[in-house]
C-alpha cells in the first residue's frame, strides 16, 4: 500500500478527516461506503472498525485508526510541515488537544443525542426531552468553545488546526441561526473553513 485509505461517505465525520487530507496536502485515497446500503455493517468493515462507525484511516502499513482527536493528532505528528496542530509538548498543543477533546466529547456526542434520539431511550414517551436537552446542551457548549476563540478567524489565528475542521463539520450539522445565537465566533470559524480555495470540492460534497 502506498498511501492511506480514508473509509466514510458524505456529510459524515469523515468529513473533518477528507478536510484535513486535503488541506493539508496529504496523499490519501477516499473509499467511499454507502451508508443506506448496509457498507457500515458488512462483515469486512466490522474487522477494519468493530464499532462501525465512520471515520477509519487505514495507514500505508496496513493498520487501522479510528476516532477523530486520535486520527488528527497522528496526522499532526507524522506531517508537522502541514500545521495540523501546534507542536507535541507546547501549552498551545495542550490547547488544541483539550478543545479537539471538548468538541468530540460533548458537541458530537450531543448531536447524535439531537437526531437519533430514539436511541438513547427505551421509552417512546421521553424522545422529545432528550432532543430538546440535546439541543441546549449543543448551544451551551458551541457558547463555552465559542469564548475561546481569540481573534480568529480560527481557534489558533489564521490557520486552522485539527480543532478547526472538527468545528466546520459540527456547524453543518447545525441550523444556521442555532450556530449564530450560540456563538458568532463559532459561526466565523464554520464560514472560514469552507471558504478555503482547497476545500471548495470537500465543502461541496459534504454540505
């Protein structure tokens, strides 16, 4: 294998991954599985990830990451030139680490909470208070990272880091006006990310 192999499909997680490929200038192939026809749950790809869940990065060794924090900072670390995140052991990479953490742990995990909300009960009854929970929780933290957004237009300044991608992504899954009330800053940052010249057929696939 001479390269790595990014499995996903279109307005995905995947995306913030495809996002960071491609900004950053990494050769990658782009294997495309088709959600609605039952790709996730295939035997072949319950080995690559068991959890079946998008996004897996298959290194050129062969070996498969999943997770995006743990697939952002192994591409940060292997292609430091590209500027991923800011250098391994510095107060800002410590930074970028916590936020990146921050954005996966609570806003993802929230708008999962927010459209799949039938998952997360066994009782019909209670649907609407989980996604109606999840959606103040989504506000309140796109609020709390929206604060820690100095002077843009990205979390760093001018140049997004893995943070950044994961953001853009978050904020399309997002109405507009929810993103607007809960933070402007936030709002900027999804609005630079997509304005970047690379990311033109990314942004197009994937919003």
């Amino acid at each position: 294998m001479s390269g790595y192999v990014l499995y996903g499909y279109a307005k995905s997680g995947s995306a913030v991954i495809e996002a960071a490929l491609v900004d950053a200038g990494i050769p990658f192939e782009l294997k495309k599985l088709d959600h609605d026809d039952g790709d996730l749950q295939s035997e072949a790809y319950r080995v690559l990830n068991p959890r079946q869940q998008v996004p897996a990065l298959m290194h050129p060794d062969g070996s498969v990451i999943t997770e995006i924090p743990a697939i952002l900072n192994h591409l940060a670390d292997a292609f430091p030139e590209s500027r991923l995140a800011p250098a391994p052991g510095s107060s800002a990479r410590a930074q970028h680490d916590r936020w990146l953490a921050f954005l996966h742990a609570n806003i993802y995990e929230a708008v999962l909470r927010l459209y799949y909300s039938e998952r997360y009960t066994d009782d019909p009854a209670g649907i609407d208070g989980i996604r109606n929970a999840a959606k103040a929780y989504i506000v309140r933290h796109f609020s709390i990272f929206g604060d820690a957004i100095a002077q843009g237009p990205f979390l760093f300044g001018d140049h997004p880091t893995g943070v950044d991608y994961l953001a853009w992504v978050l904020t399309t899954w997002m109405d507009r006006d929810v993103i607007v009330s809960a933070s402007p800053q936030v709002a900027g940052l999804g609005r630079a990310v997509a304005a970047r010249p690379k990311l033109a057929d990314v942004v197009a696939r994937n919003t």
